[in-house]
C-alpha cells in the first residue's frame, strides 16, 4: 500500500518554550518525521522561542541531541538530519516582558502560513497573546496552538477562554488533545460512518456496556508537583477520556467537518448525568521494592490525590439512555494499553439452547500498543460432537492489514500540527466543548474534596483497585483483561 503525503502550504511556526521537554521530546521529532515523508514545504521555517541566551547554532544542537533521543532511527539519517536542522532558528524571547519581540517580528513573514504553539503554561498564553499583537506579528490569519491542561475547573478555562478572546478567533484557536491525533481514534470514526453494519446497532438496545480504558505503566515521578494538583481524573478523563467516550457516543455528524463534529461531540457531554459517589473508585500506587510508591513519588505524604480512578457513566439522551460507558485509566498498572470495547448484548434467544451460548459479540478498538481492531463473533467449534459455539475474533491490527505503512503510523503530534498548518479544526477542542467538560467534572471532583476522601492504595504493577473491579461486578459485567 502507497501512502498518499500531500504536502503542506509553505509555514512559519514559531514554538513558544521550543527548548521545553514537549517541543524536544513529541512536537520537533514529530516534524522531523514529516520532513522526512516530504510534506513539509523547502521555504518552511521553524523558530524555537524560550527565555534561555541561545543563538540558532545552539539551539540546532539541542534538537540535534533531542532527535538523536526521541527519533532514534534518525541517526541513521545524517542528511535528513542536517536538512531539517536547517530549517531551524531562535529566538530569545521574555513571555511577559518587551525583550526579542522586534527581533521576533522581523523574522516572522506574513505571506506563508503564520502558526503559533504554546507549549508553555497556561499564565503565559495571555502575555503571548498580547505581545503578539502589541508587536504586529499576528495577523486574522494566524493560528495558535494551546496545550492542555486548559485551565483546572470550569473557571479557569472561561477565564482562558476569555483571554485568548480578546486576540484570536475561534477560529484561529488550535485546543490540543493529542489522543484525538491517534490513528485509531480517527480509524473508530472510519468504522462507525464508514460502514452500514455498525450504526443500526449502535444504541442501547443492542449495546449492552462501553469500556474506557486507558492503562499506563508509568508512574508519576519526575512531574508529581505538576501530577499532584492535577490527579487522574483532571489529567486523562476530563480530555482524553471524554474525548473517546464522545466519539463513540455521539450521532453522526452530517460532513467530516470540524464544527459538524465539534456540535455532536458536545451534545453528548451535555447529556452525560452527574456521577454519584458510588459510581466512582479512586486509587493511589504503593511502592515496589525498585519503585516508589505515589505518595513518594509526589513528594506529598498526605495527598488525596488519585492516580487512578474508575467511573460508571450515563448518557441521558435516546440512544444511550440505560447503557452504561465504564471508564478507567491510572498510572502504574500492570500494562500499558488504551482500547474501547463495545460489548453488545446477547442473542434474544438461543436456538441452540442455553448451555450452548457463548459470549456476546465485542467489538475492540485498541489504541495502542498494535493499534487495531477485533471484532469477536460466535461460530461452531470445528469437529463432530454436535453444535458447540465459541468466540473467536476477527482481528485488524493495523500492521498486518495495512502492511508497512500500517506500522508507520504518524505519531498523534505530527499528524495534529500538519492539521493546524492545514487549517482544518476537526480534531482540535472548542472553547464550549472544554468548559462543557469541565462543567460535567467540577462536581465530581467537588464530591470527594469536601468529603476529604482517601484514594484506595493498590499495588504498583496490578490491574488497579479491587473496588474498580467491584463497580462491574455488582452490576453482573467484568472489566476486560488488562494485557498486551
Ligand atoms: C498526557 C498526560 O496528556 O497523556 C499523561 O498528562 C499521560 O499523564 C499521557 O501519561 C498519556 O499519553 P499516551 O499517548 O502515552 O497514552
């Protein structure tokens, strides 16, 4: 199979905190690799932004070191290297002062598209706002591309809202949240509208449950401070979570067409009922023998923090109205895997009688690791001895179907920065969408903070908590296993 790359409009992209560990670490070796695949036009520039005393040169160097680290296999790729190092200068700019700005603006060309990352904390995108306005450098056709976490309950995120107002469109407001930029997750909209033997099924009547999963074996170590005022449920189900739940959940829109998506994706946040305290299980990692526990890790003996949470969700609205959505992620767990399972309900009636049943079909979209798609359906067990049924899967991995382009997968960053050069919003949050979320999880979070509610402790390398495991059972279902 031939992967199409459709080159890009000639851009200046200025990275606000392009000596950062995002910029290093996903943005840069992510345009590297689209450097490599040619799309990236040769009058392109990149232009890293950051208070430190550089000069192109040394800044040439640190992302050299960074490809080297985080884009192994170009090492093998001097020239590559050297070409895309080429596109590379600096800046040194003070976010809340006057210094470099004139500097900045004589740079920046206003005839080529103008995209600005804000890969910096949240009370510097006002300042950079400002400035870029106060300096001439932005113009109604520039973009801006805001990281997350955007904001930390629904004030916040109004007041940043309000703030990036005063100086961009909304349309010229890139929101990251980079699960929307896995390739599975684009796939699970290619699935259901893609095909006729999905949507007549898709609703309560033939759904019997929705599983969220997003397992990590990662602990928190290295950004606890940050990790510690955030906890699982700000960090990965205010967004990344409620982002797949709303993929799954919301009605086809009627184009592939960013605010055609962004409308169905928030009706479902709204319909989403308020969560009862016993329809949430919170948790935090012990220590291993090698590794600290949370409580360490975040330098916080007495946090209430969770590094793991589970929750049971409804969807008020006809389609979804007594389906249950389970979702769960935490930290330290005993695999690293984000998958989706859609388990239908059973057959209403079993010809073959009641001991020959087997499980009801599934549907699995796993995110990573070996994105793909199962989809499991009943058959006859081969041989004589009668009509036994079992469940086998009919698999997708991406790798294997798709051959060597489904291994190169573009990673999420650099397919969603090509989008924000492309101007196409589609997998980009909206301003109503964020505070949509938020306004669904401030009371959540407001539940166990006035109760001063301790997080379970589980062990590190585990599936979780026991209660998480217990929020299921009691309802007669059981989390799908969590393995590679
Ligand atoms: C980030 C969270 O948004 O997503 C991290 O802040 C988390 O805590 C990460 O580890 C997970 O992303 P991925 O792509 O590795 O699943």
């Amino acid at each position: 199979m031939v992967s199409r790359v459709i080159p890009v409009d000639s851009f200046d992209l200025v990275i606000f905190g392009g000596t950062g560990d995002l910029a290093r670490r996903k943005i840069l070796p992510g345009l590297f690799h689209r450097f490599c695949a040619g799309q990236m036009p040769d009058t392109s520039c990149i232009i890293g932004a950051a208070r430190a005393d550089m000069d192109d040169v040394a800044y040439r160097t640190l992302i050299g070191e960074a490809l080297d680290e985080f884009a192994p296999e170009s090492r093998a790729m001097p020239d590559d290297v050297a070409g895309f190092l080429d596109r590379l200068s600096y800046v040194r700019v003070d976010a809340t002062g006057d210094a470099g700005w004139s500097h900045l603006a004589k740079k920046v060309r206003k005839d080529v598209v103008q995209a600005f990352y804000f890969s910096v904390g949240p009370s510097l995108f006002g300042p950079l706002a400002e400035r870029l306005h106060a300096h001439a450098i932005a113009t109604s056709q520039s973009r801006i591309v805001i990281e997350k976490p955007f904001g930390r309950d629904l004030q916040s995120a109004r007041a940043l809202n309000a703030t990036l107002a005063e100086h961009f469109t909304e349309e010229q407001i890139y929101r990251i949240d980079h699960y929307l930029g896995k390739e599975t997750v684009q796939n699970l909209m290619a699935v259901r509208f893609g095909n006729v033997l999905f949507e007549p099924l898709w609703n309560a009547q033939y759904i019997d449950h929705v599983q969220i999963t997003v397992a990590e074996t990662v602990g928190v170590a290295g950004r606890g401070a940050y990790y510690d005022k955030s906890g699982a449920m700000r960090d990965m189900v205010q967004n990344h979570l409620m982002q797949l739940l709303c993929l799954i959940a919301m009605e086809p829109p009627s184009f592939f067409e960013p605010n055609a998506v962004r409308d169905e994706k928030l009706k479902v946040i709204r319909a989403l009922d308020p969560v009862a305290a016993d329809q949430v299980v919170r948790g935090q990692y012990k220590a291993t023998r090698n590794t600290p526990s949370y409580l360490e890790a975040a330098e916080n003996p007495d946090s209430l923090t969770e590094s793991y949470i589970a929750l049971k969700v409804h969807i008020s609205n006809w389609r979804w109205k007594g389906t249950p959505f389970y979702l769960r992620t935490g930290k330290r767990l005993k695999s690293r895997v984000s998958e989706i399972v859609v388990h239908f309900k059973e057959t209403p009636h079993s010809i073959f009688g009641d001991e020959a049943r087997s499980a009801a079909n599934a549907l699995v979209i796993r995110l990573q690791p070996d994105e793909g798609i199962e989809l499991s359906v009943t058959i006859k067990e081969p041989g004589p001895g009668g009509m036994r049924l079992v469940n086998v899967p009919l698999d997708m991995t991406f790798a294997e179907a798709l051959g060597p382009d489904g291994e190169n997968v573009p990673d999420a960053y650099e397919r969603l920065i090509m989008d924000v050069i492309r101007g196409n919003q589609t997998l980009f949050m909206r301003g109503d969408e964020v505070e949509a979320a938020w306004a669904w999880t401030d009371p959540i979070i407001e539940m166990w903070t006035t109760a001063g509610k301790k997080p379970i402790q589980y062990d590190s390398g585990s599936t979780g908590p026991e209660e998480a495991m217990i929020l299921l059972h009691r309802d007669g279902r059981r989390w799908r296993e969590i393995e590679t």
